[in-house]
C-alpha cells in the first residue's frame, strides 16, 4: 500500500495561479484524512498560501500534509502552525548571473508579446522564474502562448549553455524556472523520504509536467510512481481511484491486524 501521495500544484490540482476549486479542495480533505499528502511546486510560499492552503479545511489534517515550494527548495510541516524545515536560497551572486542570462536568453529568443501582467521574471530566494506572460496573466491568455512548450524549449536549450551550473526546468503554461544544480523535485521526493521515513517506492507522483525538461520531470527520475495528468479535472479522477483502492485495502489490513 503506498504511503503518500504526492502532487505538484499548477496544472495539476489547479489552474495556473488559480485557488483549488470545491471539488478538488473537498477530494483533498478526504485524501488527507486516510494518507500522508504533499505537494512540491515552482510557486513560492504565498502561492501555496493562497491557492491550496486558504481553500483547505483548517483541521487536524493538515498534519498529514507536507509542503515544498520552488519546486522542493523549501519544505515546510504543520505542527501547531506551519514550520520551515530548509530553504536553498542563492547567493547574490549566483542571482546576478542568472538575472544577466534570463535577460539575454529573452533578447535572443525573439518572442513577441502584446501585453505583460505583473512581473515577468521573479526572484523566489531558493528560485527564480521566468513568465513570459508576467505572473498575473490571465489563464486564458497564458494556455494560447506556449501549448507544446515549443518557444519555452528553445530558450532553455539557450540558458543550458549559459548557466550550465544550475538546473533549468519548464513548469506551469508560461514558465522556466531556474534552482540550484540538484535542487528539484528529485531532491524534494529525497527530503520527504528522509523526514517523513517513508521509502521512495512507496510514494506516488502525480504531476502534468512528466516530460524531459519538465519540472515534475526529476520526481519520476528519482523512481517514484509518476502518473502524468492533463489538467485539473483528470488529477480528480485520480483522486477518486486512490481514495477508493485505500478504502478498499483498509478492511483487509484491519482483517489480518485481527488475526494476530
């Protein structure tokens, strides 16, 4: 039986910088309460915040759920509050020559875009990341711009050769992010196998970046059961099949725990 559930948030449990809706926060709230949870993303801590958390019931299941933003750079556990275990945060440095290389990769693509919301490139502390679109766009507006990650491709082939020391990765409909060499979703599916002391075969991956250079990409490299899923909708689905292989699997172990 596996022992958790692990998601990636944009494109997988919502829409891009979208809350969760009804149905997949109340889904949540069951899958909770029989399994540990937790959801690795390239948003940052306030995104977590107001996508999953403010839509979550504020109970005691939130013991089960582990948080990772910038794609597992940071980890965070509930206690009595919300705790922050690490974060990889890059030195300035490290900041200046990829701020200088996002800058040049995005001269060099030759992309034109008609309109910006918000930033367009954001530092995160432990990430930093590009949208093309800036990080407000509108859903809509975003899903036209990049659909077979085909321009996002071309300018990570550019910043591979320019900042080869660090990890590129595609996430979400419009982005690049940009972490430490190491530091990805691998690393954060090897961080709650250390902290929660739950083995990497017994974990399940669900992620809509499954690809090469995808972001959900590493966790499946890591050897963790990857189920790739298009949208939000499809993650339900799965959703539904797991709570129901759990709740079928329940009564044999309570069976056997009899026996004994």
């Amino acid at each position: 039986m596996k022992k958790l559930i692990v998601f990636d948030l944009d494109g997988t449990l919502a829409e891009s910088k979208s809350a969760l809706d009804t149905e997949m926060a109340a889904l949540l709230n069951v899958l909770l309460g029989i399994v540990k949870v937790a959801v690795i993303s390239g948003g940052n801590w306030p995104q977590f915040e107001k996508q999953l958390l403010s839509n979550l019931p504020q109970d005691e299941h939130l013991k089960n759920l582990s948080l990772l933003p910038t794609c597992g750079t940071k980890f965070y556990e509930y206690k009595s509050g919300w705790k922050q275990l690490y974060s990889e945060d890059f030195t300035d440095g490290e900041k200046d020559k990829i701020l200088s290389s996002l800058k040049q990769v995005i001269g060099l693509s030759g992309f034109k875009v008609e309109r910006i919301w918000g930033e367009v490139v954001e530092d995160r502390g432990s990430q930093i990341t590009f949208s093309a679109l800036g990080q407000q766009a509108p859903i809509e507006e975003k899903k036209k711009w990049d659909p077979d990650f085909t321009k996002r491709k071309k300018m990570k082939a550019l910043l591979d050769k320019l900042i080869p020391e660090f990890s590129v990765r595609l996430g979400g409909t419009t982005s690049i992010d940009v972490t430490k060499p190491g530091i990805d979703k691998a690393y954060g599916i090897r961080k709650l196998r250390d902290t929660l002391g739950i083995a990497i075969q017994k974990m399940i991956f669900i992620g809509d970046a499954l690809f090469p250079g995808g972001n959900d990409y590493p966790a499946k490299e890591v050897g963790v059961v990857s189920i790739q899923v298009r949208d939000p909708n499809e993650t339900k689905r799965v959703i539904e099949a797991i709570i129901a292989c759990l709740d079928c699997a329940q009564p044999t172990k309570n069976r056997q725990d009899e026996k004994r």
